[in-house]
C-alpha cells in the first residue's frame, strides 16, 4: 500500500510540475498575459494600385486610406503601394480640378463603385491584393 501512495503521489506531483512547467514557458496559456509573440506581430501587408484609365485624373485625384492604426494618401499612377490588413475609410478626391468621374475597386473579394467627383468607402476591408479604378 505504501508503494502504491508513493507511486500516486510521484505521478501527482509531476503533473502538478508539468502544469506549472507548460504556463510559464507558454505565454498564450498564461491566465491573463497576451503573448508576446503575438504582441509583436505587425499586420500583414497587401498590395493594392491606383490607376486612372484613359483620363487626366491621374494629375488631379487622391486616394486615401484611414484607420486608427494607419492613414495614407496616394496617387493614380498605376505604382504599388503597400496597405496593411485592416478595416478602413476610403475616400478618393481631387487635389484640383475636380470632375465627375465613375470610381471603382476590389479588396477581399468585395467591390465598391460610385461616381461623382469624389466619394467616400466605409468600412473598406484589406485582407489581400486590391485596386481602385477612376474612369
């Protein structure tokens, strides 16, 4: 009977360890702490072009993503640019000269169109590659 007492409280005892063990060297499973691994990873970034098909609004117009965790302002001349994944506000406007044009884009499989000489797209999400038109 004594052997089997000590052989439980052998097994209790590493389990306990193990237990302890596994927290402290996790830091997702920790009660209460963030990771941080997880803490620094940066959102992915995604590659999204302006461009302005057979019009001279690449000269006059801006494209403009906002979030709390990033704001950037771009041109229509067909370059890349890198946008990390995120949800924004979308607005495109002239810097000059404004007409009415027709806008479009696609970002994770949703498109978004309108016209005017600018607009406004909420709740844009960035997830993969995209594009916005003006025509």
């Amino acid at each position: 009977m004594k052997k089997l007492s000590f052989v439980f409280a052998i097994a209790a005892f590493s389990l306990i360890a193990f237990t302890a063990l596994s927290f402290k060297t996790d830091p997702i499973n920790k009660p209460g702490k963030i990771s941080t691994t997880l803490k620094s990873r940066k959102p992915l970034n995604h590659t999204f072009t302006f461009t302005a098909n057979g019009t001279a609004a690449s000269q006059y117009y801006r494209i403009q993503f906002s979030s709390s965790s990033f704001s950037g302002t771009y041109v229509f001349n067909g370059a890349p640019a890198s946008i990390p994944a995120g949800t924004y506000s979308v607005g495109i406007f002239p810097a000059s000269q404004p007409t009415s044009h027709l806008f479009s884009g696609q970002s994770c499989a949703n498109n978004y169109s309108g016209s005017g000489t600018s607009i406004t797209f909420s709740n844009v999400l960035v997830c993969s590659d995209g594009y916005f038109v003006i025509n």
